[in-house]
C-alpha cells in the first residue's frame, strides 16, 4: 500500500497527462477551489469538493489503499488524473488542513470491487484458461506472420533484380501498397524497414545520391537478417509447442507487446531499483507518425544505461499522457526491463521520487567504462546485431573536450588520457555538438559525458554524439 508521503511536485508532474493540466491544478491550489478537504484515518484516501462550473461541486479523490495511487472525481474530463486530482494533491503538499472522515462508501464498494476482480484473475482456474485461449491465438498469429514473411521476401528479391538505382515513382507505390498489406500479417518491424526503403528510394527518384543508395543497401541486409531470424524463430516455437511469450527481442519485432505481468513472470525485473534520468528528448517517428518521448536512465547501482519510449500517435495525442524532464532519484519496487542488449527499455508501475543528494553525482561519474577504447569496443559489439538500433549509448569519462586543430569543421574531441574520440551530432540530436562549442571551461575539463556511439556510412568512421554532460555539481543536459 502506498500513502499520501509520496506526494511531492515531481510526483504530481510525473503524474499528470501534459503540463497544462499541471497548471490548472496548481490553479485550483491557489484559488481555493476546495470548499472540503477530507482524509482517511489510516491515511490511505485524501478526497474532497471542489467548486465547479455548476452549482454541485466535485467529489474528487486519491485512492493510496493499493500498490498504485487511483484518481477518481465525477468531473466530466477525460483525464487521469484530471486538474481536481491534481489541485488535491497540491493542496496535500501545501500542508492545507484535510479533516478525518469516514471513507465514503461508494469508494469502499469501488475497493471492494477491484480487490474481487484480482482476485478472480489470479484464480488457477482462470489463469489456466486464459494459458489456453492465449497459446491457441498466438499459434494462429505466428502462422500468420510466416504467411506474411514470403512477401517481405519477394520484396527484397525484387529491390535487387530491378536494381535499386532503378526504383523510381511507380514501383514505389507499389512498394508503399505491399507495406500497407504487411500490416494484416503482424510484422511491424519489417514493415517499417520497407517504409524506410520507400522514402530512401524516394528521394533517389527525384535526387540520386550515394548516401540513400547506401542506406538502403544496408536497410535491404537489415531486412533480410530479420526475415531469416524471424523465420526461425517462428518455426521453433510452433515445433516447440511453446509460444507463448520468452526473453527474445525478436518476441516485440515480430509484433509482441509486453504488458508488465508478462516481464515479470519471465524474470525481466529488479527490486527495489534506483535511477535517474539523464537526458530527455522528443523524437518525430515520420513513418509512424508519432512523437515518441525519449529518455535515457542510468541504474545507480549497477551503472546500465537504459532508456524509456513512450509513444504518442500524432491522431491520438490528445489521450496519451505526455512525459517530462525529471529530475529527482527514483525509487522502484520492481524496475522491470525489456529483453534486448545494451540500453534496455525499462518500465515500472509506480516510483518513490525523492531529491537526490549531491554525492549521486559522483556516483554517477564513477560507473563510467574504464577507456573510450572499451566503450567503443562494446558499442560496436551492439551496433554488429542487425536487430539493435543505430545508435548505442555509454557513459564515457573525459579529461577534457577540446576543439580540433586545423580542421575545417572546428568539431570538438573529447580527451582521456591517451585516447579521443571525434564528437558529432546525429539525426536524434541534431544541435547538440553545437552546444558542447560554447559551453564554459568548467564543463569542459574533468566529467562524464553520455553520449551515442554510432558509424557514420559517409565517412565510414565511428563518433561520439553527445547527449549530456555530468560533473560533481550535476547533470548539464545538451538538448
């Protein structure tokens, strides 16, 4: 059971669907548009009135008595928590007055309720059927992916007999018909490599080049790594019997989509974790058409960086919670991770956020790799598998980031010891080389940057894109 103690601003922030909705609770604090403010004598529910635009008020509450808080109010928003959940817990954060009261009993039959239906959840009987209609759909599913894996591959047995110079404004139409058809056999990762070949072969049409003659070479070998491993994958868990869920990454390539319960069940989770996020972005999906929410965490005790995606369709913004900067320790009962190499995606229910003390800093600093020579090595270990995306994170420790001598570009080289490595934006962060040019001198000597590894196919080098910097006094973040 948690309670009322972990609300703090960064929970109320973390909590919130956008930052307009944090604005107008933080607006209902100030006003005093509570007229009663009421608690639970175990502290376990905070809920009161508040004025609203009618002549009833809002019955508004937090409801702590599970593992997570639930928001409820009988305003018509579809928010959770909506701006009268939110102004509650601002007003429990100003130390404003909340009288004990009995629990009201529609809550208690609402608790009730929830407490019954987990409980026929976890019923042997239940989960035995549930094993059963599950394996029966996924079997059904994973013959019709073998289906749909033949047209992939007549796809890029196509792209290759006429010729990839030759692909021009037709056949890409064509192409763009069959990547929509794709989507009825559940291959959503090669069919989004067919739409990155299409919007390559695009621009070759109306501009050739060697840059997207390249990019779709290397998509057409990514493509058919996929095929092969999919095809294996697929046909061994239908000789196998067993296809249900396992630790693979192909499971999400091939069009899984983990839920918690299932992490956890296969083992893919760590108690009582604590993170911090070191950077955050928003990245435009164009082939999806989508903003995704993008952040990279480091694990206090064991130094992974990992990272978190939170998807919102651009055609359903309006209903997915956006996420923020953060800037507070995180204290997780269960971090759970998603199968994968380097930079995990992790996930979690809910987290204790509370200010981190300055020695983190240091902490962070020490989990480090030891060279950039090690750092690179392992990036590239990550970069080989045709799965893994084109960029890998680390946590690289530096002497000092100096600007290149006689070069045409004035691009800077991150220094330690005996070793440099040349930093240079990518698509994900596009100014942040820029940044690191203007920075003042303390930033520049003697910290820990986290940075992208990745191999540029025009130079065919390796760079360091940097992501943000961390020194005794804090995390400086570059975008």
């Amino acid at each position: 059971m948690s309670s009322p103690e972990i609300i703090t601003e960064e929970f109320i922030r973390s909590s919130a669907a956008n930052t307009s909705a944090v604005s107008n609770g933080k607006k209902i604090s100030n006003s005093g548009d509570f007229v009663k403010l009421s608690r639970s004598e175990d502290n376990s529910l905070i809920f009161g009135e508040c004025k609203g635009s009618g002549k009833n008020p809002y019955y508004t509450s937090v409801d702590f008595s599970g593992d997570n808080p639930v928001f409820r109010c009988s305003c018509p928003s579809r928010q959770i928590p909506c701006k009268h959940c939110l102004g509650l817990m601002f007003d429990w954060l100003a130390k404003k007055t909340f009288d004990v009261q009995d629990i009201p009993e529609d809550i208690l039959r609402k608790r009730e309720k929830i407490a019954k239906k987990e409980e026929n959840k976890t019923s042997p009987e239940a989960i035995e059927k549930k094993k059963k209609s599950n394996k029966s759909a996924v079997t059904k599913k994973l013959k019709k992916q073998l289906e749909g894996l033949n047209l992939v591959e007549n796809f890029v047995n196509d792209i290759f007999e006429r010729g990839i110079s030759s692909v021009n404004a037709t056949s890409s139409a064509q192409y763009e018909s069959l990547a929509k058809q794709i989507g009825d056999y559940y291959l959503p990762e090669p069919q989004t490599i067919i739409k990155q070949i299409i919007n390559s072969a695009k621009t070759i049409s109306s501009n050739p080049n060697d840059n997207e003659i390249n990019k779709i070479v290397s998509l057409c070998v990514r493509l058919s790594s996929t095929i092969k491993k999919s095809r294996e994958y697929i046909n061994s868990k239908l000789e196998s019997g067993e296809v249900l869920p396992e630790d693979n990454i192909l499971y999400e390539a091939m069009g899984g989509i983990w839920k918690l319960t299932q992490l956890k069940e296969l083992g893919l989770f760590k108690e009582n974790a604590e993170i911090i996020q070191l950077s955050f972005t928003v990245l435009f999906d164009e082939i999806h058409k989508s903003e995704v929410d993008f952040a990279y965490w480091i694990d206090i005790d064991s130094g992974e960086i990992s990272k978190t995606l939170n998807i919102r369709p651009l055609k359903a913004m309006n209903h997915i919670k956006e996420e923020d900067s953060v800037f507070g320790l995180h204290k997780i009962k269960e971090l759970c991770h998603y199968p994968g190499g380097i930079n995990k995606r992790i996930r979690w229910d809910s987290a204790e956020i509370c200010q981190p003390d300055s020695s983190i800093y240091k902490i962070i600093m020490s989990k480090a790799e030891n060279s950039i020579g090690d750092a690179v090595k392992k990036a590239k270990n990550e970069l080989k598998n045709t799965l893994s995306k084109d960029a890998t994170a680390m946590l690289i420790p530096f002497d000092s980031i100096e600007f290149a001598v006689n070069s045409d570009d004035n691009h800077c080289i991150l220094k330690y010891k005996s070793e440099t490595i040349t930093l240079k934006s990518n698509e994900n962060y596009p100014d942040t080389a820029n940044v690191v040019s203007i920075l003042g001198n303390d930033m520049l000597n003697n910290g820990t940057m986290l940075g992208e590894i990745f191999y540029d196919a025009e130079t065919r080098k390796i760079y360091l894109c940097p992501v943000s910097i961390i020194n005794e006094n804090g995390i400086i973040r570059l975008c």
